[in-house]
C-alpha cells in the first residue's frame, strides 16, 4: 500500500509540476517568504515534523516552518501530521491511541509541542 501511495504522490507531484503558472517578477521574488511544509525533510535521511527536520529549515534560513498537532490519549501534543505512524514510520500507531510514554517509547523522534 505504501509503494502505492508513494507513486500515486509522485504521479500528481508530476502533473501539478506540468501545469503552468504565471511568473514572478523581480519585486516579488526579493520579497518572498519560504515556508518549510513540516520542515525540511526528504522522508528518507531526514523525516518530516522532526526536530532534525526543523533545525534544518531553520539552517537554511526559512521564513517559517507548518506543522500539524495530534494529542495522545493522555493528552500530550504532538507533532504529527498524520493520525497514525504509517506513511512515514511504517508502524501501525494511532496516536489518539496511545499514551504519551509509550508513543516516546517506540517513536523517540516525534517531537512535542512543547
């Protein structure tokens, strides 16, 4: 199923890559503001909506980094954008599901909130 998703991505990643856009002038470009979509991250060495992934961003010197919060069932947010631990853990967590300290337990890298 991931293999699957994983193409399926890259197939609309490609079509919207192919859709034209109007340019930005001169101007707009100096005043852009870069946006880090859950950090920097390649899901490979460095995953999303980790701290890595962030300090990353913050390196290459990004306006700003998105992320999503969950809660645990004990009612600790995290960082995650997903419901569960799937796509980028390959583990079957639903976090609503689980306690704080058994989530830090088998994902250490999940930053909180805080």
């Amino acid at each position: 199923m991931n293999l699957f998703l994983n193409i399926l991505q890259s197939v609309v990643d490609f079509i919207i890559y192919l859709i034209p856009y109007p340019k930005l002038t001169s101007k707009e470009l100096r005043e852009v503001k870069i946006v880090a979509h859950r950090g920097w991250h390649d899901n490979l060495n460095t995953f999303e909506n980790t701290m890595q992934a962030f300090e990353t961003a913050l390196e290459n010197n990004l306006w700003g980094i998105e992320f999503d919060i969950r809660w645990t069932n004990d009612h600790v947010p995290i960082i995650l954008h997903d419901k569960d631990t799937n796509r980028i853990w390959d583990k079957d967590i639903l976090i609503e599901g689980i306690s704080f300290k058994n989530l830090r337990a088998e994902l250490p890298q999940i930053p909180t909130l805080e």
